[in-house]
C-alpha cells in the first residue's frame, strides 16, 4: 500500500500531526482491524467474492481513514475530533463498479455537490476562529445597533409626521429628477453644440491656414514685385543717364568727321580724292564716296527732304544712285583705274547726279529766316563747284578732260559744303 498523506485546506502544506506513544500505540489496531479478510461470506463465486471484498475494504478504510491521519514517518495517527479523506490507492487492482463509484464521487466534489472537510493546521485553524471571532462581534454590535433602532423608532414622532417627510422626500426627490431631466436636455444640447463648435473650430482652422498659405504667397510676390521694381527703377535711372548723356550728344559730329589732311579732303578717316604727290588708292576713294552718301541722306532725313530724279543709296565702297525716273537705272558711285572708259563716263555722271542731290539739299537748307548759305556755290548742269577763296575759280567735279589737282579740289569743296551742312543740322535740329 502506497503512503497516506493529508493536506491543509487553507495553506496546502502536508499535516505533521505529533501525538503521545499512546496515542501511536493504539494507532495500528484499528487500521489492523479493519483490514479486510482474504475470504468472503461462503457460497459466493471467487469473482463475485473478490469484487464484494474489495469495495468492502474501500469503504471500510474510508470510513476508518476519517478518524485516521499519517504522521512524517508514515504511520498512522488517530485523531477522532474531525473526519479526514483518505488520499492515495491502496490496491492496484479494482473491479469496473468500484472505479465508475470512485469517478462519480469525483465528478460530485468537483461540482460542489458534495461537501467535503480536510483537515486544517494549526496556525490556519487559529486564524479560522480568529475571523470567527471577528464576524461574531460585528454580528453582535449590528444586533444591538438594531435593537436601539427599534427602541428609538418607538419613541420618534408619530406616523403622520414621518408619512407627511416621506412625501416632502418623494417631493424633493421628483423636483431633483425633473432637475436631472433637464440638466441631461441641457448636456446634450450642449454635446450638440459642442460638435458643431469643433466641426466650425476645424473649418476655421483650415481657412486660417489656407490665409496663411495665400498670405505667403502673396508676401512671396510682393517680395518678388519690390525686387522687380527696383530692377526697373535701375534700369531706368541707367536709361536716363544715358539719355542724358546722348542729348548732349551731337549724333552727326561723333558720326560723321570732315577735316583737311593738307590738300586733301578726308571724311571719317578716308581721303577723297588723289594728287600726284599724295597718292591714295580707289578702294579708299570709293569708300569716302560711300561716307559722303551716308552723310547726305542722315542729312536729307533731318531736314526731311525728299530727293527728285535721283536717290543716294549708301553701300559702302560699292555705292549708288538710282533713278528716279521710272527706269530704275543705277549710277555707280565707285570707280578702279584700268577699266573700260565707259564705266569712268558712269562715274562721272554719279558725281553729277550726286551734285544734284547735293543742290537740292542747300535748297531746302536756304529757306526761311535761319536757312543755310553754303560757302561754295554749285553748278548742277556743268558739274562745277565754284572756290569763294580763289576769286570765283570754278573747279569740275569729272574725271574725263580734268587734272588729279582740279577733281580733288572740288571734291574739297564739296566736303567743305558738307561740313558747314553738319554744323548747321547740328545747331537747329540736334540742340534741345
């Protein structure tokens, strides 16, 4: 048989129980007395008797383990104050009845339908009655508390009296639920409302930060306006101090430059015309005859002159006059020594023609009160030039039946007519 051992209810520790050798002595009888017998009652089958006998022995040894405990060393203590449970198998073999009795008994404890004691140690057992102790005097303190009450209530005011309270209560008791009724109203009118705050708090929140992204945006511009401006305003002020500067300006004069390189005239750093002392090569002359074509027009568009039978067209070395006249026939303004004379008879009537534009000019330069009077006189229908310095010399402005010193004198004078031209355009037209 396997060792017997019991348990504290409350604290779950193994019960060491210590008795007296007489108490120890007279331990071993009962349990030895209640042994079961190896035989069963006579006329009983051996397996009938065996399952008879070891139900017996259970219950017997159940019953006689209630007043039976097992001490440290394993033997068996008596003890008849409290009922114990037998813990443990006693035998190995056990007939189908006794196991289905012993799982019923099982399932019963666990549901609680059955009660069950264990046993307590000592110091559990000591704070059992101590709590017993405690309960039992609150116990009596609330009996006598009541049997105050009642005394007192016999005493107190007579049942109107509490009965017109009770209603001054019930009174009291409907104004604080109507009060109640109203304050949830008021709380859920205020929920409502709340919710409508939070929900126009939100959208006040999103157009405040719209504002303040469109604010930066528009500061950002401004930003960018005011850099603008005083980029306009410097720009400005730089368009003004060279507008300045440039009324100041004489355009014709920084243009144009007309001065005598000993007896050659020279117009913007090219000498028009050639002596045999001073040769000078026709890709200058004709370069000079393109400046003094570009002079006569800048000088036709002041005045606002428009040009009969023939128009200067300034191109440089290669310039022209084209006709007017509806043929549309060009005079070349520019010659090379060696070619065909026929081209140096073309050339000759483009000085002439240009002589002409040239009258026309100091034409229209002549009228009015502060009109221009050219220094050398001009001779449009023979081409001369007429010198005022050598008592009315007339010098020709041809090439064919002339001498180098004749044709660059009157390309001189007609310089000379220019630059008294650009003096007077520059004092009446240019000067504010």
């Amino acid at each position: 048989m396997s060792s017997i051992r019991f348990l504290c209810q409350c604290c779950h520790q193994p019960l060491r129980l210590t008795q007296d050798s007489s108490g120890q002595d007279s331990s071993q009888a009962p349990a030895a007395s209640e042994l079961p017998s190896a035989q069963g009652p006579p006329g009983e089958s051996p397996e009938e008797s065996s399952t008879s006998r070891v139900e017996t022995d259970v219950e017997n040894l159940q019953d006689g383990a209630s007043g039976w405990t097992l001490a440290g060393d394993g033997e068996m203590s008596g003890y008849s104050s409290r009922k114990f449970t037998l813990l443990g198998k006693l035998v190995s073999g056990r007939s189908l009845n006794s196991i289905q009795k012993a799982t019923g008994g099982l399932f019963d404890i666990l549901s609680g339908k059955e009660d069950l004691d264990h046993p307590l140690c000592e110091d559990c057992t000591d704070t059992l009655l101590e709590e017993l102790d405690s309960q039992l005097t609150v116990s009596e303190s609330d009996c006598q508390n009541y049997k105050r009450c009642l005394v007192a209530g016999a005493r107190s005011e007579d049942e109107e009296a509490l009965r017109a309270e009770l209603r001054g209560v019930e009174r009291e008791e409907a104004r604080l639920e109507q009060q109640l009724q109203d304050v949830e109203r008021n709380r859920e009118r205020a929920a409502v409302a709340l919710e409508a705050a939070r929900a126009e708090t939100t959208m006040l929140e999103r157009q405040e930060r719209r504002q303040h992204r469109d604010c930066s945006e528009l500061h950002w511009q401004l930003l960018e306006l005011r850099d603008e401006l005083r980029s306009v305003e410097n720009q400005l002020q730089l368009a003004q101090t060279q507008l300045a500067r440039l009324e100041k300006t004489n355009a014709f004069r920084s243009v144009f430059e007309i001065r005598k390189d000993g007896p050659v005239a020279v117009i913007n750093d090219f000498r028009l015309g050639c002596l045999p002392t001073v040769p000078v090569c026709w890709a200058e002359i004709n370069a000079a005859w393109g400046q003094a074509a570009l002079l006569l027009v800048a000088l036709s568009h002041a005045v606002g002159l428009e040009f009969r039978r023939y128009r200067p067209v300034p191109c440089g070395s290669h310039s022209y006059l084209k006709s007017l006249a509806g043929d549309g026939a060009e005079l070349p303004l520019y010659y090379a020594r060696g070619r065909c004379p026929r081209l140096q008879d073309r050339f000759d009537q483009a000085m002439v023609a240009f002589l002409d534009c040239m009258q026309q000019f100091t034409e229209e330069a002549e009228k009015g009160e502060r009109g221009l009077r050219m220094p050398c006189r001009i001779h449009v229908d023979r081409g001369l030039l007429e010198d005022p310095g050598a008592s009315g010399r007339l010098c020709s402005i041809r090439t064919h039946g002339n001498t180098e010193e004749g044709w660059t004198q009157a390309l001189s004078l007609m310089l000379t007519n220019f630059e008294w031209s650009l003096a007077w355009v520059s004092l009446r037209y240019c000067q504010k």
